[in-house]
C-alpha cells in the first residue's frame, strides 16, 4: 500500500518531518511602503522527498526559503528544522544548526576560488574541526562524477561542475535538508539537467530531503511536490505534476 503524503491528506508524525513553518508572517518596509512578503505561510516538509517552491516574482518564495533555512527571521509564526524550533534561539546555536543540520546549494555557487574542489567540499568539516567520513565522501564524489576534477579550482571548471562541487559540499554533512535557490539558473540545458537529476537521485537513493526553489515549471518537474506562492500564500499544493500540469496551473493564477 502506497504511503500517503500530507499533500494527499495522509497523516504525518513528526519524526517524518524534516521543517515545519506554521504561520509566517515577514513584511519589509513600513507604514505605505509596507509589503507583505509572507501572510500567515502554513508548510510541512516530509523527510526525504524533493519539494520545489514556486511561484512569480515577489510571491515570497525566496523570503519563505530564507526563513526555514535560519538566513532570515520571521516577524510572526514559528519555523522547525528538525525538531528544533528556531523562535527565539541564539546565534550560536543558529550557527550550529545550519552547519549540521542544512545544506545550501546557491544559484553562484558559492566556492572559494583559492581552494581547489576537494577542499571546498570539506570546507564545512574543516571549519567544524570534524572528521569527514571518507567512504561517504567517496559515494557523494563518486555519485557526481567529480573524482577526476577534486584537485581542480573554481576558475578550472565549468559551471555545471562547479554546481556539481557545491551540491557535494551540501550533502557531505549528511544534513536534515537542503535547500536550493535557483541551483540552475547559471546552467546550460545540459548542466542544469545533471544537477537535477543529482539532486533527484539523493531523495531516492540517500533518503535526502531537498527544497529547492526555482521559477522554471522543467526543473520543478523532477520534484514530488511544488508548492505554489502567490501575494505570500501557498495558493497550491501539487503531487509529481508534469511540466504541462504546472504551466496550466501557473497561467490559472
């Protein structure tokens, strides 16, 4: 019997969640420039699936990304990475929380260029002072087919392979989540596919729980779920739609 998702009106514990946002509210600016980016955001993320967020510009979906990752803070409703509840804890331990607990894969990549690829994947660690499990190491290089270029830097890659080290430093730690702004919007056709496929592979094969936000309806087709933003609302929640589904959906809003 097929397992239900919370989408598809099963019931879900806890422990299946890797984030909860349970109604956010953020607005920047005051008084009549005022704007309401989040207006009461209800979402569970379930563990080891691939979520995209989509919707148009301003719908709030990079803010709602920003705020479950503990890059930004809401001004109302409560935000839960795996388990822990974000409301009210301090630096330090946001600081600990992002590095063990979430990944990031950014549209630019985010590498160091003086480092060469093998260093930017352990950066984390090294910052960390923890040891790196060398035989996932080798899984995750190896999944990525960076094995031949680990001794490269930035400058001596191509775009995709440097999406490619930045999706291995993401998943190294082995996080609860990762989140993915844009992650191919710097990339050919070509390139863009080989980190979604990547990506879709660690939901399924290492049980990785991805959210991935994006405005392109072709890399939200990899995805189990897309939630839809409009205004700073969820205003769809969407099973495995194909490319088709979601271009309708879109233009219906």
């Amino acid at each position: 019997m097929a397992h239900r998702l919370p989408w598809q009106g099963g019931r879900v514990t806890n422990d299946q969640l890797a984030a909860r946002a349970h109604g956010l509210v953020k607005t920047y600016g005051s008084k009549d420039a005022a704007v309401c980016a989040l207006d009461g955001v209800d979402l569970d993320i379930v563990a080891g699936r691939f979520t995209a967020i989509m919707g148009p510009s301003g719908s709030g979906k990079s803010t709602l990304m920003h705020c479950l990752a503990a890059l930004d803070t809401p001004d109302a409703g409560t935000v839960e990475i795996a388990g822990q509840v974000l409301t009210g804890m301090g630096d330090a331990r946001l600081t600990r929380l992002r590095r063990d607990q979430i990944g990031f894969v950014f549209q630019s990549f985010n590498l160091v260029p003086t480092l060469t690829a093998e260093e930017n994947i352990r950066l984390p660690h090294r910052l960390a002072r923890k040891r790196v499990d060398r035989d996932w190491f080798g899984t995750v290089v190896d999944s990525l087919g960076l094995g031949d270029r680990l001794d490269h830097r930035p400058a001596e890659l191509s775009g995709g392979q440097q999406q490619r080290v930045a999706c291995a430093r993401a998943l190294l730690a082995r996080p609860a989540i990762v989140f993915a702004d844009e992650p191919t919007g710097n990339l050919d056709t070509v390139s863009g596919k080989e980190v979604l496929d990547f990506l879709r592979r660690s939901a399924d094969e290492f049980g990785q729980t991805v959210v991935m936000v994006t405005h392109d309806p072709v890399a939200a087709a990899y995805c189990d779920r897309v939630v839809l933003l409009r205004d700073g609302r969820v205003v769809d929640d969407l099973d495995r739609p194909d490319r088709e589904q979601l271009l309708t959906r879109l233009a219906a809003r």
